[in-house]
C-alpha cells in the first residue's frame, strides 16, 4: 500500500468515532475568516479532506457553492449524511493533488485537520490549476495543548500506545512548511482558543478517531482502554475532563 493509500484508508474503521466525537472549531475563527478573505455571495468554496464534513458544515451556512472532496467512501458517506439539507453542497471521491475539479473553478481552499496528509508540491500544482482570481487558501489545525496535568498526561497517554504518532501527526509539520506553501506571498497568521469538557465516553471515542492509535480490531485495545479509563477516573470532575486547544489558521493567497 503506498503513503497516500495509507492516509486515506486508516481512517476507514475510524469514520464513525471521527465524525462524532472529533472536537469542533471556534466561531472567531470563522467570523475571521470571513471578514480576511471575504466571503462573497458568488465564492466558490472547495474542502480538501472534507472528512466527515465537521469543519465543512460550518462554512456551508454562508450559503455558498461548497465542493467537499473526500477520498475515503466512509468519511464522505457521513459528510453526505450530516450536509443533507445543504443544496449547495457537492460531493467529490478526490484528493489534495489530485480533487476533480475544473480548471479555474474554486476561490477559496480550505483544510481543516488534513493538510500535513499533502504533497505539497503536487497540491500547490493542483490549487493553482483549479484556483481562480489568486485563490485563497486557509489551512486550520485543532492542536490539543499540554498545560494542565490531565492534558499532559493523556499527552504521554497517546504517545505510549501510538504506533507513527509523530510521523503522521500534524506534530511533524512545522510553521516553515505551510509559510513556504504560499511563497512568494505571505500568510496571515492566527490562534484561537478552543475547549472541550469531555465524558468518559466521548474521551474514548475521540482517542478511538485517531488513525495512529489501536482500533477495535487491535489486541491492545484492552489494555490501552483500561488505561484510559484509570486516567479519566485521576482527573475527572463532575463525571468529565477538560481538553483544550489550540486553533491554528494560515490564510493566504497562492
């Protein structure tokens, strides 16, 4: 199985814990992105790695034409699933380098959780030919922070039972790499706070999202579930634990 066949089928037995119980996006993130770009009536709008369409639901209530590519059938049925009274919302089986779309079609890319899954030689080659008007391109990651004692330990928690963590995180991606995606224009910068107040249940089935952790079909998940179990019980408050983020946005012009 090449790299690119990996990225897109590991989240295949994932979709469902993914689609329900992977953290949201901050309102500021998309009042600002609104007002940086902005968003017109007649925008065109393409999601790469739409995924189960979380981040993609938020900017379908601008109204605009949204295409959210997907190349993994089960992340793309749920997307279909949770945007069904989106009329302007179309559905493509495509990737980053290769989405679909037509020549000079999109105004806007946007990649919430995706983008350090990219060539970014073939994508930037791909966005330029889709792209229209100097398209923009926004580029957000959800980041867990390490600060309070619960969150730096489920930290060390995910790194003791990860198999690629770092190799497939977007931990691997550093600034310099998403500045250089954009050259030679720069992009704007920014960080919004983001905080979850997790049951054990919903703890569970975000660890169970991320495609470097064992899934049900693993032999360790017993033991890496009774471990997260004696984790939330040391923490928890009221029956939940509190995870916080933070968003990072890049958006620019290619």
């Amino acid at each position: 199985m090449s790299m690119q066949q990996d990225s897109i089928q590991r989240f295949s037995h994932r979709a469902e814990n993914y689609d329900k119980f992977r953290p949201g996006y901050p309102r500021t993130l998309f009042q600002f992105l609104h007002e940086s770009v902005p968003i017109t009536p007649n925008l065109v709008i393409a999601d790469i790695a739409a995924g189960t369409g979380i981040f993609t639901e938020q900017i379908a209530m601008w109204g605009n034409q949204v295409y959210a590519v997907e190349p993994n059938v089960q992340m793309r049925s749920m997307a279909r699933r949770r945007l069904a009274g989106c009329a302007r919302c179309v559905f493509l089986d495509g990737t980053a380098e290769a989405t679909g779309l037509p020549d000079r079609s999109v105004d806007l890319f946007v990649s919430a959780q995706a983008f350090h899954w990219f060539d970014l030689v073939r994508t930037r080659a791909e966005f330029e030919r889709v792209g229209r008007n100097a398209a923009h391109v926004a580029i957000v990651w959800n980041l867990r922070n390490t600060r309070s004692a619960f969150e730096a330990d489920y930290e060390a928690f995910i790194r003791t039972y990860a198999t690629d963590y770092l190799q497939v995180s977007q931990r691997k991606m550093d600034t310099v790499e998403v500045h250089s995606f954009f050259t030679p224009s720069r992009p704007k910068y920014r960080i919004f706070g983001h905080v979850d107040t997790l049951t054990y249940e919903q703890l569970l089935g975000r660890t169970l999202s991320y495609s470097f952790l064992p899934d049900e079909t693993s032999p360790a998940l017993p033991q890496m579930m009774a471990t997260l179990a004696a984790l939330f019980q040391a923490h928890q408050r009221a029956g939940k634990v509190r995870l916080s983020y933070k968003t990072r946005l890049f958006v620019g012009r290619i």
